[in-house]
C-alpha cells in the first residue's frame, strides 16, 4: 500500500483530492492533508511518505520553493495545479506525473500506476550499504544546510531556472540555489557530460542509447534525457569508446 500526502493551500481543494484517492483505496493512501507549506514542511519527514501531491501557486513558498526548502526528500512528486505555464519545470524535477485540476480520475489513475512502477524499482534496488564508498564528495548547500554527497551517486544534475537539482541513486533529490554551468566547471569526472541545455547526466547510470536527431539516454529509474544534436558525437564518443 502507497502512502501518500497531499499539500495544497486550498482546503476544498485537498479534500476533493483526498477524495478521489479514496476510490484507489487498495492502492494508496492518505497519511496527511496539509493546507500550510510550512506546516508542511516540518512534519513530512517523520511521515515518510511514498509521494507528495504537490499544489504548485501557493501563497508563501509555491511548490518549488517549498521542495528546494526541504533541501532534501526520498518521497516522490505528483503536482497538481490549476495552471498549466509549469510543465516543464515539473518535468526537469523528475515528477511521476503533472496534474491539471480538476484532477481526472483515469489521469489520476495512471499517475498512481506510474508511481507504483517508480516505488517498485526503487524497492528491488541494491541496498546502497554494500557499496564501497566513494573517496570523492561534493559539497552541496541548501537551506537546511549542507549536505555531502559522493560524486559517484550522482545520476544526473538538471535546471531549474537558477537552481540545479541533483537526482542521486534511490532516488533521492537535493535542490540547490546555483545554475547548472556552476557545477558544470565543478563535475569535470570523465563520467560526467552536459549532454542539452538543461542537464548533466554521469554516463555510467545510462542503460540504453535510442538513435534520433541528437538521441536520447534512457536510464534505470525510466527517466529519459534528449540530446542535443550539438553534444551527440561528443556523448557517443564517451559512451562507446
């Protein structure tokens, strides 16, 4: 069963969420309703949620702001929002799933199946403990504070307007308030490649190379990163020398 935790300033709103959710009641459900990002924000971590329906336009901290304050979170992401201008910020995030409101149920649904493939996977990986730790970590300030990380867990960094956001292995993110050319001087490891505009991937977590205009990496977690036609000898080179 998938717990979830639903965050939006709009009480009539999270209900009616909370209640179409309620018709997936073998699948998911909801630990929490908060109407308050703060609140929020301080009682997410001992929850321990599978995924946050996130509202994005709130008064205070939208939902960007309110994730880059968490600094870092295991959970996964599902936005809602009555707006539709925040797609791609949702998707450079590496949400599950963007839903506009009214929520859809059959949309509801397959965001729940996409979570449920997403929770899966990270299950079935191997616990990171037997790992040999990396001698190399990176130093990455939040407003929470610093945290540092091995290079080596790093899957991929993506933009978000002036923030980087870094996926690290089981998934977990960090969002941190510099560009991505900031870290691209710092990542200058052999795995690592900028790869379009908007990310750096660590070639070593890329499963498969799909042919196009500049291709795209397809990765273990079923993300996907197009390449620009610009970098693409350049990503062959690296990845198949």
């Amino acid at each position: 069963m998938l717990k979830a935790v639903i965050l939006d300033d709009e009480s009539r709103g999270s209900k009616l969420l909370s209640r179409k959710l309620g018709r997936f009641e073998d699948e998911i459900v909801v630990a929490a309703i908060f109407n308050d990002p703060l609140e929020a924000a301080a009682a997410i971590s001992a929850l321990k949620p599978d995924v946050l329906f996130l509202d994005v336009e709130m008064p205070g901290l939208n939902g960007f702001q309110f994730l880059e304050k968490l600094g870092s979170f295991d959970f996964e992401v599902i936005f809602t929002t009555a707006y539709d201008s925040y797609t791609l910020e949702a998707l450079r995030l590496s949400a599950v799933d963007y839903l506009m409101k009214p929520v859809d149920e059959d949309e509801l649904q397959t965001a729940i199946s996409r979570l449920k493939r997403r929770v899966a996977e990270k299950s079935t990986r191997q616990d990171p403990s037997t790992q040999p730790a990396p001698a190399r970590r990176l130093a990455l300030p939040t407003a929470e504070g610093v945290y540092l990380v091995s290079r080596a867990s790093i899957v991929r960094v993506e933009a978000m307007s002036n923030y980087s956001t870094f996926i690290l292995e089981e998934r977990k993110k960090i969002i941190v308030s510099k560009t991505l050319k900031e870290f691209e001087a710092v990542l200058q490891d052999p795995d690592f490649l900028r790869v379009n505009r908007s990310v750096i991937v660590n070639l070593r977590f890329v499963i498969k190379y799909r042919k196009g205009d500049g291709g795209t990496l397809e990765f273990a977690d079923g993300a996907e990163v197009e390449v620009s036609p610009l970098r693409k000898d350049a990503v062959l080179e690296r990845l198949f020398s």
